[in-house]
C-alpha cells in the first residue's frame, strides 16, 4: 500500500544476503570445486604414472641418494674440528694417525661430491625421460579424446581454447616433473634429513633451528591456494586469446575486407591485458611469498648461530656439531625457498592439468553400443520415423520428421535457411542423435551399429570442401590407403583429373591450409573424388553447389551426376534446379516437412516449391533497371 512502511514481522529471521565475491562463503564453495577438481585430476593421471614407475622409482632412490650426500657435506669439516684442530694450540704439529684421518676427511670429501653428482644425473634423467613420455601419451589421449567427442561438443568450444589445452597445458605436466617435482621432493627431503640429524645432534637445537618450519607449511598452504586459483584465471584467459587470434587469422580476408584490423586488435588487447594483471598478481602473491620464506630463514639462521655459540660454551655440544647446525640452518634457507617457488609452480601445473582432466572427463560422447555382426556393404535404405532434435533443450530444430529414401534413390531437401535441412542430414550421417524418434538404415536403428562402420557407409560432402596442408593425393585419399590408379579414376570420375594435371606437379603439388590457390569449384571437386574413393552406398551433400559461379557450377554438377550414380542420395540444397534431379523433394519449414512428393507433382500444384522455382527463374534473367525504377515510382 502507498504511503505504508514494510516492516519485518518480530522474531522472523532476517532475509539472507547473497554471498560476494570475496566472501567467505564464495570462497569456501570455490574451494571445494578445486578439491573436487584435484582429486578428479589425480585419478586421470594415475594411470600415465603408473606405466612409468620404474623410472619415477629409480629417480625417487636417486633424490634419496642426492639428499644423503647433501647432509654428508659438512660432516668431514667437523670431524676436522673435532677430531684434528679442536683443543689445541697454533701451531701445532700433524700425527701419523691425524694425517690419515685428514686424508680420509679429504677422500669423503671426494666420495660425496661423486655420489651427489652420479644422484644429482640419474634424478634428471629419469624424471625428465618420465616426463617426456607422460606428456607424449597426455597430449595424443587428449587429442584422441577430442577426436571423439561429439560435434555438441566442439560446437560449444572456442578452437584456440582446445589448442592451447593440447600444447601449452600439456607441456606444464612435462616441466613439473622435469623441474618441479625432484626439486620440492628433494627439498622436502632435505628438511627431513636436517630435522633428524640435528635433533641426535642437539634437541634444543633442532627445534630452534626448525621452528620456523610448521610457519613455513601455513604459509605455503595459504599462498599456493591463491596461486591455484589466479592461475587458473590467467590459464583461461590464455586459452581466449588463442581462441580470439585462430579466428581472426583464419578469416583474414574478412578483416581486411571490413577494415576491422583496430577491433580485432582492441579485442586481443582487452583481454591481453586482463591476462596481464591476472599475470602481474600472480607475480606480487609470489613475491610476497618468497620474501616471508627469506625472513623466517635468517631469524632461524641469526637464532642458531647466537644460541649455538652458547651451548659450545656451555660443553653441551662441541665446535664441530656448531658447524654442522650453522651449515644446515644456511642450508635451510634453499629448501624453503625451493618449496615456495616449486609449490607455486606445481600450483600452476596443477592448473592447467584441472583444464586437461576438463577435456578428458567430458563424456560428450557419442555412444558407439554396436557389438553385432554387420553386413560388408549397406543396402542403403534410410527412414527417419518422428524424428525430434534440439540443438539446446530450449530450441527445437526438428521437430516429428518422417522420412524415407528408397535404395538407390534421390531425396531433395530444400527450404529456407534455418529450416532444419542441414540438421536433417546431419542426423543421417549420425554427427548427432535425435531426442525423439529414430533413423534407420536398412530397418535398423544407426545405433545399433559399429560407428566406424557406419562412417564407411554414408559419404558426407559438405558446402565448403575442407582440403589440409599436403599433396593433392594426400588430400584426395584421406585417411585410405589407395593406389595411384584408384586415385587418378577418383580425379576423373570428379571432373578434378584436368586440373589436377596442369598444376605444377600434378597430384604431388603440395596445397596450403585450407587449398588455398584452388577455386570454390575446384576444392569442391577435390571433395567428390575424395568421397568417391571411399565408395559409400550413402550419400549426403549438405549444399554442394552454394556460393559457386555457373561454369563451376555446371563442372559441380557433371561431377555429382557420377558420384550419386546407384547410391542413395539425400541432397539438402537451396537450388530448385538441382532439386528436380531428385526422385523426390521434402520442403523443409519451421523443422517440419511441410511438403514431400516428387518434383513433377510439386510443380504441377500451388506449392511453397514451385513458388521457389519461379522466384528463382525470375532472379536469373537479366534486370530491366527501367522496369524497376517504374515499380519504385508507382510504389
């Protein structure tokens, strides 16, 4: 009511504020996904360390080996002191049996600098040969994976993004083995070591000189959470800038032709730029941290040298056992500081190893449950029975299709842009399932069979033929092994054998990305051969002949003529004239078949498709701009 103050009934709890970003809640939540995360990321990696556990072994004994010999350092110095120079006055003279001792102080001396360097080697090589193999094996299951994830998939993801995960995020796994994980091992170690030597040594000591450390494991503990989380923020950003650049160099002709070269900069340069501060914090957090590690290792090494030189006065310990605590307790500056560097690194690897378990846990996959015997060869009868498909759950780009294609015979799809043709053909080939309904071929279920078969049953040829950095054979022969006749009949039959021959070196001549330096017609030609050297009784061409002129058009055409020769064709176009070529047409409107029969009876009634034919008649004649300018002026 106007003019009336709400009020809060008494004792009704107060109404709860969202958490902000930065509030504890937020962050506890944030927290517990990145435990989730770890804990997902380890179980993914197990298997790629377990098949190299000899190596990971040989140099865990190794860094065991190196950490000994680095404890042994200062110990010949202090049976020097104690056992050689201690009480005496200067100078003095050398015994027969001091001098042995000094030669086998001097001769330790060597043997530990031998072990240290025989540990320090083996530790490298191992764990940088583990390394390199783990990150082979990582990046070829990713890439796999990603060759099997469903086009759902790839269609939600940035190009860049994926590339960047496949390369730089794989390699962060190499260096944390090859850089990482021996020196935090090692330094973890060392401490150990230093801890129980000192403690027989001196217990006062000990825990003076170590003191520092549960403070050390606190701060680390608190520091590396917060590097973890910037990481993965200044990893996300990498991947967008990847992503930004693969497609404005890959569409350079459209940036230069809208002169768009200062967006596509401002775009990269944004969010270079949050990659920056993102990077800058990263840098500050472990400034800061390295720096706390500096000051708790002098307190510990001014604390040990002061209350040492007491205790030597004392008698509880003798000059040699100062040495050994003064050398540790300076030596102990090197482990903390490599924990604090090494953690953050290992924080950041573990980031971008939660961005690889991202890609291998999806299971965006198309389920492949055909186990059966399956014939050599598909008969090619294909029955789309209400059929429903959405892209996302809130938009229906299908919706009760029924379909049936004969074998042997032509079906034309045609219809607005956004109708649901390419879909339709998509769901053919088997790039998608439907959410509804089902697609057969030969009265069963796609399904039902092997998806490596059913590839091999259905050629697919799409709008804009994809041609790969290699030779015309390599481009032509795909994926087969095919002899060089199969190869020259497939460029023939294709209409492709003409030009093929009169560039520079024939089928040999290497292409660009993406063919570039071929026409539209000529990589589209490149496409039929290809598709005919595969043979599929199925066949799907998805808009063959958009976007061409009409000489290449026309060669197109004489080349689809011999490649849907006795197969079973569905044919999704915009052409009314490649669409009577067909044994029959389905309208395609608002994801519905709107009409279906053959092309002479829906031409011969008041259809959407004669009424697409005579548009399209009318729009290749000539235009008369007389004529128009009479229709504006009585308009």
């Amino acid at each position: 009511m106007a003019g009336t103050t709400s009020r809060r009934p008494a004792g009704a709890d107060p109404p709860r504020r969202r958490d902000r970003p930065g509030r504890p809640g937020r962050r506890r939540r944030l927290l517990r996904r990145l435990l989730g995360t770890r804990a997902k990321s380890y179980d993914l990696l197990r298997p790629f360390l377990g098949r190299h556990w000899p190596a990971l072994a040989g140099a865990a004994g190794s860094t065991v080996a190196l950490t000994v010999a680095g404890l042994a350092a200062p110990w010949p110095l202090k049976f020097a002191l104690d056992r050689i120079i201690a009480g005496r006055a200067q100078p003095f003279t050398l015994g027969p049996d001091e001098v042995v001792l000094l030669g086998f102080v001097a001769g330790l001396v060597l043997v530990i600098a031998g072990v240290e360097a025989l540990a320090s080697y083996y530790s490298d090589f191992w764990l940088n040969r583990a390394g390199e193999r783990i990150v082979h094996e990582l990046r070829v299951a990713t890439y796999a994976h990603l060759q099997r994830l469903s086009l759902a998939f790839h269609a939600g993801r940035r190009k860049g993004d994926l590339v960047a995960r496949v390369t730089g995020d794989v390699n962060a796994v190499g260096d944390l083995f090859s850089q990482t994980i021996g020196t935090l091992a090692s330094a973890v170690l060392v401490l150990v070591g230093m801890f129980a030597v000192t403690i027989f040594l001196d217990p006062f000591l000990a825990v003076v000189a170590f003191l520092v450390t549960p403070l050390l494991f606190l701060v680390t503990r608190h520091y590396q959470r917060r590097i973890t989380l910037m990481a993965r923020t200044q990893r996300a950003k990498e991947g967008e800038i990847a992503s930004l650049a693969t497609e404005a160099l890959s569409a350079m002709s459209v940036v230069k032709a809208f002169g768009t070269e200062g967006y596509e900069h401002d775009r990269v340069h944004r969010t270079s730029a949050e990659r920056l501060e993102a990077g800058v914090e990263v840098s500050r957090v472990e400034a800061r941290f390295s720096a706390l590690v500096d000051v708790m290792g002098a307190f510990a090494t001014a604390a040990v040298l002061g209350l040492g030189v007491m205790r030597v006065a004392r008698g509880h310990i003798s000059a040699g056992d100062l040495v050994v605590f003064v050398a540790y307790t300076g030596k102990l500056y090197k482990p903390l500081r490599d924990i604090s560097k090494q953690a953050s690194k290992a924080a950041r690897a573990m980031a971008r190893i939660d961005r690889i378990t991202e890609v291998l846990a999806s299971g965006q996959v198309l389920p492949d449950r055909g186990r059966g015997p399956v014939p050599a060869r598909a008969a090619g009868e294909v029955h789309l029975t209400d059929v429903c498909f959405g892209y996302t759950p809130d938009r229906l780009a299908l919706r009760g299709i029924d379909l049936h294609v004969p074998p042997g015979s032509r079906l034309a799809v045609v219809g607005e842009s956004g109708a649901g043709k390419s879909t339709i053909a998509a769901l053919v080939a088997r790039f998608y399932d439907p959410d509804d309904g089902q697609v057969f071929l030969d009265r069963l279920d796609v399904r039902k069979y092997p998806l490596g078969w059913l590839r091999e049953q259905v050629g697919v040829l799409l709008q804009d033929t994809i041609l790969f950095s290699g030779t015309v054979v390599e481009n032509i022969c795909y994926g087969l092994d095919a002899t060089p006749v199969q190869i020259r009949w497939a460029a023939e039959q294709a209409g492709a054998l003409e030009f093929v021959d009169a560039l520079p070196h024939g089928f040999d001549t290497l292409l660009g990305p993406g063919g570039v330096g071929l026409s539209g017609g000529q990589r589209q030609r490149l496409g039929i051969a290809r598709v005919l050297l595969r043979d599929p009784p199925v066949l799907v061409l998805d808009e063959p002949t958009t976007g061409l002129d009409a000489d290449s058009e026309a060669r197109v055409v004489a080349a689809l003529d011999a490649l849907v020769a006795g197969r079973t064709t569905i044919l999704v176009t915009h052409s009314t004239a490649l669409a009577r070529t067909a044994d029959a047409v389905a309208v395609v409107s608002a994801g519905r078949v709107a009409e279906y029969g053959t092309p002479e009876n829906l031409l011969a009634g008041d259809t959407s498709f004669r009424r697409m034919a005579l548009t399209q008649q009318l729009a290749s004649r000539p235009l008369d701009l007389g004529v128009l300018r009479q229709q504006a002026g009585r308009a």
